[in-house]
C-alpha cells in the first residue's frame, strides 16, 4: 500500500473499506498486527519522542484519525484519501465479524466500562463473540496477556490511550494469540455509551475536536499539541517547496 509521510509518520493511503479489508486479510495471518490509529495529537507525540516514532512506523496499518491529518496531507501535497478515524474502523469491522468466526477481547477503560461495551456490542451484534474484558487499571501486564491468551482471541480493541497502548501492543506483540491488535484510544466509553460522539453536522465540518473539548475542557492540555503540529507542518511545507525548487 501507498505511504504518506506526516512528519515521520507513515500513514497508509487507504480508504475505509480499504482499511477494513486490510484487517480482515491480517486476520488470516499467523502472525499478531498491530493497528494504529493516529491523530495531530499523537503524531506530534512521535515528533516529540523518537521511541514513539519508532513504535507507530511499527504497525502493519497506520490510519488517519482526525481531520488535522488530513489538511496535512493536503497541505504537504501527500493527500490521504479520506479520514479513517479509530471508533469507525472497529465499528464497520464489528459487522464483518459478527458471524463468531472471529473472537474479540475488549481491553482498557475504568473497572465496568469494557463489560457495559460488550453489553451493547451484543445487543447490536447478538452472534458476535465477544470472548473477555478487562479495564486499563493494571499493573501486572503478564497477567493481561495470560488473560487474552486464555480467551483464545483473535482480535483485541486495545483502549489505554496514547503512547500506552501502542507501546503495550509493541511490547506484546510476540506474546498473545489474537492475529490483531487495535490501538483504539477513548472508544472504550463511546461503545459503554458513556462519551457521546459528535453531531454528524460538527463532524461534516471537521470540529469534531471541538465538540470533545467542549464535552471534556480536561482535554485542553492534550489538545495544545495540535497549534504545534499544525506549526510544524507549515515547516515542512516550507521545506518540501523549496527542496522543489533547488
């Protein structure tokens, strides 16, 4: 598949049937996958931090979540074919899995959050195969693997935020039964129906991120970073214009 370059971060040029079908060909391999889903948020994190960077360029399917990287792309004349965003990837793949050939393991959020998600995964899925859960509230990480190991799964919606969770899928990787791994961020309390998305309208516009600090102003620190990498794309652009013109 086409890469496109954000900052160091190589993103798959797929669209989100491309990427579905992406994960549904990775689920026929031997091998665990790691799936990541980066925003400008994350990506700036891996401008910051090179172990990060090296952890995210690991994946076998980098997707843009967030409209930010996409106006990057853009910007940086690389553009992505759509936005990819996490929760959709996991929510369009529920529906290829549902016939229980695959088992799926929910891991992350606070103690209650992962069992109400597969609460209401089931009721909209009743045939899907939902083989355990587990919170994000550990310490012993041997245990959770043991756990996954276990339940025999074959997928993991990993939700302990990011660089956590990619490190944690990272470190892993080799350890656990499940052919893929999805680093998924908050979407653990959108399924427990405990964070609302945004309106269709908020999202057709791009102010998806707007419409979450405004549900959670606690997120003001996080979303500092975006000024930043939206800072340092404008360089790159700078730089990619006159590499073109010497």
């Amino acid at each position: 598949m086409e890469k496109v370059d954000i900052l160091g971060v190589k993103f798959d040029n797929v669209t989100m049937d491309e990427a579905i079908m992406e994960v549904l060909r990775l689920l026929k391999n031997n091998e665990t996958d790691m799936v990541v889903t980066p925003n400008p948020e994350i990506v700036q994190l891996c401008v910051d931090d090179p172990a990060v960077m090296d952890v995210i360029n690991s994946a076998s399917l980098t997707v843009a979540d967030g409209i930010g990287v996409i106006y990057a792309a853009r910007m940086l004349g690389t553009p992505l074919k759509e936005k990819v965003p996490g929760f959709d990837l996991a929510s369009n793949l529920l529906r290829y899995i549902e016939t229980g050939e695959y088992r799926l393991f929910l891991l992350g959020a606070a103690p209650g959050v992962a069992e109400k998600a597969a609460e209401n995964i089931k009721a909209k899925y009743p045939r899907i195969d939902i083989c355990g859960t587990n919170d994000g509230y550990f310490s012993d990480e041997e245990r959770i693997v043991n756990k996954i190991n276990e339940c025999e799964a074959d997928i993991c919606f990993v939700c302990l935020g990011a660089p956590k969770q990619e490190i944690f899928i990272k470190r892993h990787i080799k350890d656990t039964c499940a052919k893929v791994m999805i680093g998924l961020g908050g979407s653990m309390d959108v399924f427990a129906g405990n964070v609302k998305r945004a309106p269709a309208w908020m999202t057709r516009m791009g102010l998806e991120w707007l419409y979450r600090l405004l549900s959670n102003p606690k997120r003001m620190g996080r979303m500092m970073k975006i000024p930043v990498f939206l800072s340092n794309v404008k360089k790159e652009q700078k730089k990619r214009s006159l590499e073109k013109v010497g």
